[in-house]
C-alpha cells in the first residue's frame, strides 16, 4: 500500500545488465503459481489489483488507464505482463516488463500485491519474475523503474534486488524528468527508513 500522508517525490532506479542476468528464478509459498496476462479477459484482474493498492480511486479508473496505456499493445502482455495466483487460481499480485521509449528499453512496470497477500514475499517474487522476463526480451540491456516517496517500503525492496537510485541524467524519453526530485526525494526517505538505509541508498546512486 502506498502511504500518501509523506510528502510525494519522484524517483527512478536503474538495474544494471550484469545484476538482470544475475537475478534468480524467484520461489513463491506452496500453493501459489506464476501465469502470463491471457487476454482481455484478464483486465479486470488487474484493474482489482491495482486499485487495490490505491493506485486509482476505483476499477473504472484502471480500465480508463489500462485502454489508454494497454490495450492498443494488449498482444504484447501475453509475454510481459504476470500474475501471481492464490491457491484458489486467483491472480492477487502483478507486475510487468514494459515497452519503453527511452534509451533503456526494459521498465519495470505496475507492480503490486493484494494487501491482504502483502508481507509473503510476493512483491520480490514478481519482480524477480518481470527481471527474468527482461533478460530474455532486452538482453544486455539496463532495466528501470519509476515510484515515489509514497512507496518507500518497496523503493526499499528494489535496491535490496539490485536497483539503484539514479541522480545523473540519462535519456528516459521526453516525459520523464525525475532527476530533479533526488535529493528532495532522499530527504523525505530520511525520515521515513533507517539510517542505514538512506545511507545505503544514497552511496549506490548512479
């Protein structure tokens, strides 16, 4: 879940080719399986998901993002978008190896967890998952994401899997201007990580 009381700041992170083929086959709790997006039948899915997470005010919201971002590349879900299926073959977690239009072609995209499967080592799992997706499609490539100090547990869990914070420019197409936001960004995570953390943090930015 996103804690939108602290103060919103962009960041970005960038995973290095080396860490992507490096990164290992994840393990989920028994019971509990990977599947690919199948079709549209699974938009609903993720439009649950998502707004479960409060990344939109309601389902409706998703659907209207999904058609805009989604639908008109919906093929290429069926080998970039997972789910992560409860024990009742329900898809209660999802993230994605996204298209990008920037100089570095894998994104990891849209990740999130049922809040009521959050604390069972789903969020890595399908990051992993999304990780190997980019070896095979983006080969020798970087990989990176965008989040914000709303998201500060997981900006915590990216790093711990091999993501770094990106203060330097890079060329991440022409809408994305986070860079401005990193030293803002790691002073609002002062106050919400440990110490070692932040520090952490701050001494591996690229």
């Amino acid at each position: 879940m996103m804690d939108k009381s602290v103060p919103y700041k962009d960041i970005v992170m960038v995973m290095d080719s080396n860490k992507i083929l490096l990164t290992p086959a994840p393990t989920l709790p028994e019971g509990f399986s990977f599947r690919f997006f199948s079709g549209e039948e699974d938009i609903p899915h993720w439009c649950r998901i998502e707004t479960a997470v409060d990344e939109f005010d309601t389902e409706e919201d998703a659907r209207t993002h999904f058609a805009e971002e989604f639908l008109p590349h919906i093929n290429e879900l069926k080998t970039r978008c997972i789910f992560i299926l409860n024990r009742e073959s329900q898809p209660i977690a999802t993230a994605m190896c996204w298209l990008s239009n920037s100089g570095i072609p894998g994104r990891l995209h849209w990740v999130a967890v049922c809040p009521e499967y959050q604390g069972l080592g789903l969020g890595k799992a399908v990051t992993q998952k999304a990780v190997n997706i980019c070896a095979e499609l983006h080969h020798g490539n970087k990989m990176w994401l965008s989040t914000q100090t709303w998201s500060y547990r997981a900006v915590m869990m990216y790093h711990k899997l091999g993501f770094n914070m990106l203060k330097s420019e890079v060329e991440l197409g022409g809408k994305y201007s986070y860079i401005k936001d990193f030293d803002s960004a790691i002073e609002v995570l002062v106050g919400l990580l440990q110490p070692s953390e932040v520090l952490q943090l701050k001494n591996t930015a690229v």
